[in-house]
C-alpha cells in the first residue's frame, strides 16, 4: 500500500522509488505475499511428492547403454567424461577468486553471496570424482556418494539464488539447512536400498525442488543482477540432461553405438555448471 507523502511548500510531491518500500518490492506487490506463495508452494510440492508412493530404484538402473572399456577403464565414456564436472568446478572455483582479487569487481553486491557458489563449485568438482569412481563398478553403495555430491551442488546453488532474490542473510542461514536435507535424502534413499524397499521419493526432491521454485523466485523477486536468462538457461541444460539419462539406450542406438545418452547427460550438466560460472563473469549489478 502507498501512502501519498504531505507536499513541500514548493507544491511539489517527493517520489518514492518502487525499491524503497518496506513492504513491497519493485511491482509493489507486498514482500509478505511474496514469501508466503513461495513457501506454499514449497510445502505443496513437498506434500505431493511424498504423499507419492514409495519409487523403487529399477533393478536394471546400473546396466547403461555404453559399457565398452578403454586402456583398461572399464565404461570408458561413461567415466572419462566425468573430468568435464572437474574442470567445469575447477574454473568455477578460480573464477571466484579472481573476481574477488580485481579491484571495483561488482560481481556480488554483498562478498558474502560468493560463499555459497563456492559451496556449489566445490560440490561440482566432488561429482566428477565420485561419479567416476561409481562409474568404475556401479553398484549402490557408490551411487550413494555420487547422489551425496550431487545433492551439495543442487541445494548450494538454490542458496545462491536465495541469496539474491530473498536476502543474503536468509540465502546463508538456508544454506546448511538445504545441504544437510539433500544429504539426509540421499542417505535415506540409500538405507531403503538395505531394506529392500528403495524410496527414491527424498532424492526426486533434492532434484525437482531448485527446478521448480527457482522460476518462481524470479518470477516473484526483482532481479538483483543482470543477464538473468542465464539463470534459465542452467535450468534448461540441466533439464536436457535428465532426458539425456533417461533415453540412455535410445540415444546409443540413434548414434548406431558411438555415444550413450549418460554420457551425453555428463556433458550437458557440467555445461550447465560451465553456464553459471560464466554468468558470475558477465553479470554486474541490476
């Protein structure tokens, strides 16, 4: 609500930049609303999500397309392609320091905002490790610390979207909180698995989550810095990923056996972490 501020004596009437309102932002939709649709739509999502029955993990989910091995690594281009998440975390990482080693750099408003994209980098490099080693002999219990790296990277770039959308106080105090559940879903994925009832309904969470209220955070807050259609673009080529994993065995028979659609998933999902190191490079302040 806009209250109509007394004239000068002048007669002139002093505006008030739509930013400047405590209780509204740029639109001058109420702050309040804002977070309470976001949150509703959190808990909604949570809600049907588990109120799912449980999903067990496919028996056949080990067995990918391309098992041909190469100078004594088995799976060969399903685990050499892992290298592209360490070089994609690696120049994440690097970029981060440089960017806050050049003078008047205007990448972060806030320097606290780069703690969490240095969480997600860091979580990027751990993938291309732990990917590697479960691609070596996948079985479940490596897949566990592949999903755990994973699920760091997942939740620790919601942070930062949090961060400067939200707060970054609210983006920071999120940050361990989103970390620890992605863990706790990934571990309890994996003790379902020793049960013989798999559930995989805590792990489609830690993946669905950041994919569907990252748009409403932009939808709803005002962008902070610019070339925000990178934030999409990052949800896009992950997306395209999963499909790449999904039709593992259709891409590696259209390719006629040169390529499976994992393979192809690694390369688009380290793409996609390549894309938000380079929008840290690019962007300056809104």
């Amino acid at each position: 609500m806009h209250h109509r501020l007394p004239a000068r004596q002048s007669g002139s009437v002093p505006r008030r930049s739509p930013r400047a309102g405590r209780n509204g932002g740029a639109d001058g939709a109420p702050v309040v609303n804002r977070h309470t649709a976001f949150a509703a739509l959190a808990a909604v999502l949570t809600a049907l999500v588990f109120l799912m029955p449980p999903v067990a993990q496919p028996v056949s989910y080990h067995d990918f397309a391309d098992r041909r091995g190469c100078f004594g690594m088995p799976n060969c281009l399903d685990t050499a392609s892992n290298v592209l998440f360490l070089l994609a975390g690696a120049y994440g990482l690097h970029g981060l320091r440089r960017l806050s080693a050049r003078a008047g750099q205007r990448a972060f408003i806030d320097s606290r905002e780069s703690r969490a994209y240095a969480v997600f980098f860091f979580g990027i490099v751990l993938i291309g490790f732990a990917s590697a080693w479960y691609h070596l002999a996948p079985d479940n219990q490596r897949l566990a610390w592949d999903r755990a790296a994973m699920a760091l990277a997942f939740m620790a770039w919601f942070a930062t979207q949090l961060a400067e959308r939200v707060s970054v106080r609210a983006g920071l105090a999120l940050l361990p909180i989103l970390v620890v559940a992605g863990l706790c879903g990934v571990l309890y994925w994996a003790w379902s698995e020793t049960q013989g009832t798999g559930d995989l309904r805590p792990w489609l969470l830690v993946q669905l989550a950041p994919m569907v209220l990252v748009p409403l955070l932009l939808r709803l807050h005002p962008a902070r810095y610019s070339h925000q259609r990178d934030v999409f673009a990052v949800l896009g080529l992950y997306g395209l990923a999963l499909l790449f994993d999904l039709g593992d065995r259709a891409v590696f028979a259209v390719t006629g056996g040169v390529v499976g659609g994992h393979t192809l998933k690694h390369v688009v999902a380290a793409l996609a972490a390549y894309w938000v190191a380079r929008h840290l490079r690019r962007r300056k302040p809104a």
